[in-house]
C-alpha cells in the first residue's frame, strides 16, 4: 500500500466522490484508510452512568485505497504513485510531474 498518514488525498468513486482530506489512519492489513471528514457514520451510544444521556457521535470510517488518489502536491490534482530509487532508498514520486510526495 502506497498511501501513508499524512496524505493529502481526494475520493474518486461512491457516495463521498470528490471529496479532499488528510489520511488520519493508514489499515495496510485490510487495504483501507481513514480519511478527516470523509465516510461520515454515526455511531449511538448508550449511557455510561446513570443520570447520564445516550449520545449519536460521528466518526470517519475507513475507505478502501482503491476509491482514493493521492494529490499532487505541486498542482493538486490526482496522480499515480510510483517508486525511484535515490541513492539506496526508495522514494515515492508523483507520476503526473515527478515530485517526491
């Protein structure tokens, strides 16, 4: 999986499509990712204490990495990730304009 925390990254498919926020959650095992803002569920929960009120709290739920594209950060717009080798590490660059993301 390509997309790391800290991304900035747009939603390209489903009922979020176009879309923009910051990868706050990467889940390589399950090839999701948790976006700020983006996938909005809501979640009720009952009371802890007594006297206490059930509450509906929102939370961003995990997309898969397949619906999402990461911005090019010189001119935002989506682009591919591909991989160079600069000096012995590899690096992730931006294939529309060849940036180091």
């Amino acid at each position: 999986m390509r997309i790391k925390k800290g991304d900035n990254v747009i939603v390209i498919t489903g009922k979020d499509k176009g879309k923009k926020g910051k990868v706050t959650k990467a889940l390589p095992s399950l090839d999701k990712v948790v976006i700020d803002g983006v996938n909005i569920k809501k979640r009720h929960t009952k009371p802890k204490k007594s006297g206490q009120k059930g509450q509906i709290i929102e939370i961003a739920a995990p997309l898969h990495v397949s619906n999402i594209q990461i911005l090019d950060p010189k001119d935002g717009k989506p682009t591919r990730i591909g991989m160079k080798i600069v000096g012995d590490k590899k690096v992730r660059i931006s294939k529309r304009t060849c940036v180091e993301l």
